[in-house]
C-alpha cells in the first residue's frame, strides 16, 4: 500500500462535502475518483496533497515515496521557452552530466592517488546517472512534449505567450518528466486532442508508479483504471475495475439498497397498522402487545433512502423556425494567421438535421472555422452561405457571453423577460440547478457549471443551428449524458468542435477530420471514423502524390467518397433493415412452433385425427420457412 485514506471529513460552512471517506491505493494501481461536479473530487485531491487541510481524518503516503499533482486550471508564470522550461526539470541530471564531463577532462591530467580518487568519484556519478536514464534526458523531453501535442517549432515558444490551456500541457509534461511514485491528475485530458489522449493513455497505462485521475472522460477511465472510488452525497464507495464495470455495479447495488430500503419501509408501515390496530382494541392484553411491537419498531436501524438519479430528466430541443435544406454551404475556406497556415480550400456542406463534428489536432483551426462561420474571424479565402430562415446559436467554451456579477435566475430572467420564474426554475432544474442554486453568483460558480448555464441558454434560444465548441468540457458525466440526449432529439441542425469520442460517438451523424490543412469527410459516428480512417488517410496521401494525367473534367476525389461512403451506408442500413425482419419472422414462427407442440400435447388434439393431420402439416411448412429464413440470416450476418 503506497497511500492511505481514513474517515477524511471535509465540510464548508454548513456543507458537508466529504464524510468519513476511506480508501487506499496500492503501488502501480491505477485509480479514478468520480462523482458529479460539487461532489469533493477535487477537494479530495487537495486534501490527499496537502493544499487544503481535512477536518478530521488522516492521509498516509508510504515513508520516502514522493507525489507530482496536476490541479485543472494552470497559472504557469515563467520567463523560459517550453523546451527551458522542460529542461528545469532535469536540472539534477543535467548538472550531473557536466559534472561527469568535468571529471573526465581532469582525469586526463591527474596522477596517482588523485586520479583513483577521481575515478571512484566517476564509478558513483556514472551509476546514478545510469539509474536516472540520464543519457536519454533530451529524448524523453521531446518525446513527452510531442506526445502532449508540442511540435519542435513550438519549443521555442515562450511561457508567457501560450493560452491556459497550453500552460496546463506544459505543467503535465513537467509533471510526467518527474517520475514521481503517485501521479494526481485533476481532468488532464480538458486541454488534449485525440492523438494526445491516446498518447497520455499508453504513457499511463505503463507507468510504473501509481495515478489517481480525476476525469470525466469515459473511454480515458476505461483504459486506464482498475479501481474507482465513487463520491456520492459526500460517501466513497470503492469498486474494483475500470469505469463501465463500475457503472454496471453502482446500478447493481443501488437497486439493491432501493429494494432494501422499501421492504424495510413497508415492513414498519405493516408494523404501525398492526401497533394502532391493538390499540383500537382497548383491551389490556392487546395493549401491552402493542407495546411490545412498538419498542421493537424503535429498535430497529432504519435505514436511509438511497440518493436517486433522476433517470425521467429528459430536455427535448425543437426550433421555432424550420430551416431549408441547405444550412451551410462553405467554399475554398483559407485562413492564416501570420506564417502559421491553418487551411486551404476547404469545401463543405451541411444539411438540415445533420449532427456534424469536426475533430483534429490541437491548432490546427477546428475553433477558427466556427468562429469564421459566426462571423467572429474574417478568411483570407472563401465563402460562407448560410441557407433560408437560419437561425445560429453559438457556445463558446470560455462563456464568454455570461454576466460574472448576476444570478443565475437573473442571468435567464434577463435574457429571456418573457419566462416566468416557474419556467425559469424548470429550465435550470432540467441542468441540475435546483432550490437556492438559482441565486449563486455566475462568478462563484465552477467550470462546469458555467458550461451547463451557457447550454441553458443556447437551448432557450430560438435557434435552429447550433454551432459549439467543446460543449462537454469541464461538465460531469451526468450533465454530458443530458447533452448527449437532448442534442440527439434536437430536431434542428448541429456543427461541433469536440474532442470527447464517446460523446461524439453518441451525437455525430457525420466527422469532418480536419488534417493536413484539408477537411477529410466520414459519414457516420465515431466507430465508423475509426473503422475507416486508415484507409481515408491512405487515399488522400495517394491523391495527393499522383497527379490525375486523365482528360476531361472528373468530379472531384472528395465527392466521390462522399457518393461511395453514402452509397455504402445506405447498404448496410437496408442489410440491417432486412436482418431486423429476418429475425422477427423467425421469432415468430419459432413462437407459433412452440404452440403447436403444446397443442399436440393436448387429448382433445390429439384424439381428433383431422386437427392432429392439420397442425403437422402447418409444422413441415414451418419447418420449411425456417430452414430457408436461417440460410439467409446466416447470408446478412456475416
């Protein structure tokens, strides 16, 4: 055991926000700490590091083992490159290596004792050294740094000069470089792209000491975990393996405790009918009885209501205005800013009802195209069209367009007058705002509650386009899953940025990757995009390379896939179509089989010769249909 966690209180004011929370951690066990936003994950971070004081309780971290922490926000102050910055880390392996290169040049001109000396001296430094992995100091830099979605000519960057989300990258890889025995890490995967995830991923997944990860990433948590401690209403509960085996026992236990708590509930209502039914009697032998069944009602432990998911919170979204057809038309699309060269003649198009996510790298322009479409940043080239009677609703991940100094029920009331304050309260109720949450400050709120707030009122717009940008940063799994919902039951048209595969997965009817300055197109979700992104990359390369010699005017290499990756979703719609029916027609059958031959188990069946005769035939033709239904299931399951 590397790290102990016992009875850990914490309360603010009168908020209790952790109670008597016990876990530990073993060496190189890989852990999550999940719960929705408000529950003390981060708290608990802060308490297990030092940075904030427990109530009560007590945190053991084994003698001599050392800690790295990553917090969310990043305020990285320094006057160095990311490379220098980089390099301070290995400042002690450094000094080390001049200090070696030192002694062999006065090795070369030293005798005798002295030299012996030196030697000995050269024999210990060079071993630690050694231990260090001091000779490949400068490739695990890079390799982090380009891992974090760093390329060499941002090295040279200045600290000063990055976004906050830069700053934090910069931190996780100061972090990771340390090598310490425990790695805390509060959401790292906020400020990742794709590739970066799944770099971060492999590094974890091989580091040889112990992580405990705050994240609401749920592919992230089902690689890498084993174990997953659960705050809830300020409890830990501890589950072994990763996030889905987690999910599946919590449903598991809270139906069980639900159960438990209302036999128990029905049991004392039984107890106190019975209890008033003695009494009514009036009789001193009845009334002893009763109590008699009384103080053994009192006796017994109640036990307390499990918290409940609010599984019927369901936000449908549908337009005022319906829009035509053609949402988005944009052509030749290019933009620079300086020498960085995002894209060129990117064409595209979006059609009503269509959910679109446009994924890629970290800078490669994904945030600048939106803003180019709402009109925020001017192109260098191109055209955008937008389509009759549409109507853009914009979230822009910094929330910028919330007011700090009001409420929350003032920050609806005054956007949308019309509401009443019932309306009002419903519709952030339905974003997990209830009682006195209505009257917190915007200011005073976390990330993730901002981030629910700006969807609050994006959804009350009138709007029939919704464009976003990382809509599911900072939010918790329980407000994710809410968006999920009510962005795949929203009748009008969607354009996002996002870097949550799950959640695009869920959402995205078709991805825009947007890679060596071109968008590439895959019509489907997330899974799709996987299947076929080789194979995609592999052409575009091959397109790029040959020059097309043919004469006459060909379509473009884009429409054709666009055409064959339609043309071939539309197969295997109607493939699943025609499974669907095959299997319902067996179901059937196979039913009206199963009937028969209750039937023919029946005397008056089959002591009536004619109705005997009659089902048997109806069994051979049955027989005949299924035989003919399974070959042809076997043909469109494979």
């Amino acid at each position: 055991m590397i790290l102990s966690c016992s009875n850990i209180c914490k309360s603010f004011g009168s908020d209790d926000i952790i109670k008597n929370a016990s876990f530990h951690i073993e060496e190189h066990e890989k852990a999550a700490i999940v719960g929705i936003n408000g529950a003390g994950k981060s708290t608990l971070l802060k308490i297990i590091v030092g940075e904030l004081a427990a109530d009560s309780g007590e945190v053991v971290i084994s003698k001599g083992k050392t800690f790295g922490y990553l917090a969310q926000n990043q305020d990285l102050l320094s006057h160095r490159t990311i490379y220098e910055e980089m390099e301070e880390v290995k400042r002690p392996v450094i000094e080390m290596e001049e200090k070696l290169r030192e002694l062999e040049v006065s090795m070369k001109l030293a005798e005798g004792g002295e030299l012996e000396e030196m030697m000995s001296s050269y024999s210990r430094l060079s071993h630690q050294f050694e231990l260090l992995n001091g000779y490949a100091w400068k490739s695990e830099i890079v390799g982090v740094l380009k891992g974090l979605g760093f390329t060499e000519e941002e090295f040279k960057k200045q600290i000063s000069t990055l976004s906050g989300g830069q700053k934090t990258r910069v931190s996780l890889g100061k972090l990771l470089l340390t090598s310490p025995d425990i790695i805390l890490l509060d959401e790292p995967t906020n400020h990742l792209d794709m590739s970066s995830i799944a770099w971060l991923e492999t590094y974890l997944l091989n580091y040889k000491g112990a992580v405990i990860i705050v994240a609401h990433d749920r592919y992230f948590l089902d690689k890498i975990v084993t174990k997953v401690v659960e705050l809830d209403n300020g409890k830990a509960t501890v589950y072994l393996g990763n996030y889905t085996a987690y999910s599946e026992k919590r449903a598991q236990m809270r139906a069980i405790q639900m159960k438990a708590y209302l036999n128990q509930q029905q049991e004392i209502r039984h107890q106190e009918e019975v209890i008033e039914k003695l009494r009514s009697f009036n009789r001193e032998k009845s009334i002893k009885r009763a109590e008699s069944r009384e103080k053994m009602l009192n006796k017994i432990e109640v036990l307390e209501k499990p918290m409940e998911v609010d599984d019927a919170m369901d936000i449908r979204l549908e337009p005022n205005i319906l829009s035509g057809t053609d949402v988005l038309t944009v052509r030749d699309l290019g933009k620079s800013f300086g020498s960085l060269h995002l894209f060129s003649h990117v064409d595209f198009d979006v059609k009503r009802g269509e959910r679109v996510a446009i994924i890629g790298d970290n800078g490669t322009g994904k945030t600048t195209i939106l803003k180019i479409i709402n009109g925020l940043v001017e192109p260098d080239t191109g055209e955008i069209i937008l389509g009759s009677r549409v109507h853009i609703g914009y979230y822009d991940q910094d929330h910028q367009v919330l007011h700090m100094e009001k409420t929350l029920f003032e920050e609806i009331s005054d956007t949308y007058p019309g509401m009443t304050n019932t309306q009002i309260r419903n519709t952030l109720a339905a974003f997990l705002f209830t009682g006195d949450d209505v009257f917190k400050r915007i200011g005073d709120l976390s990330g993730g509650e901002r981030g629910r707030v700006s969807l609050a009122k994006l959804m009350l717009s009138e709007a029939n386009f919704l464009i976003l940008d990382e809509p599911t940063n900072h939010l918790d799994i329980t407000s994710k899953e809410i968006l999920e919902n009510a962005l795949s039951h929203y009748g009008g048209t969607i354009l996002y940025v996002s870097h949550d595969r799950y959640f695009i997965n869920r959402t995205a009817t078709r991805i825009l990757d947007l890679t060596n300055n071109q968008l590439l197109n895959y019509i489907g979700n997330y899974d799709y995009y996987l299947e076929k992104h080789d194979d995609m990359m592999a052409a575009h390369v091959h397109s790029r390379t040959v020059p097309d010699i043919s004469s006459g005017p060909k379509p473009s290499e884009e429409k054709l896939d666009w055409k064959a990756q339609k043309e071939e979703q539309a197969r295997i719609r109607k493939r699943q179509n025609d499974l669907k029916k095959v299997e319902e027609e067996i179901h059937s059958l196979e039913t009206r089989n199963g009937e028969i031959d209750a039937l023919l188990c029946e005397e008056k069946i089959f002591t009536d010769v004619a109705k005997l005769m009659e089902l048997n035939q109806e069994k051979e033709t049955i027989a005949g249909k299924l035989e003919s239904l399974y070959e042809k299931w076997e043909e469109l399951a494979e």
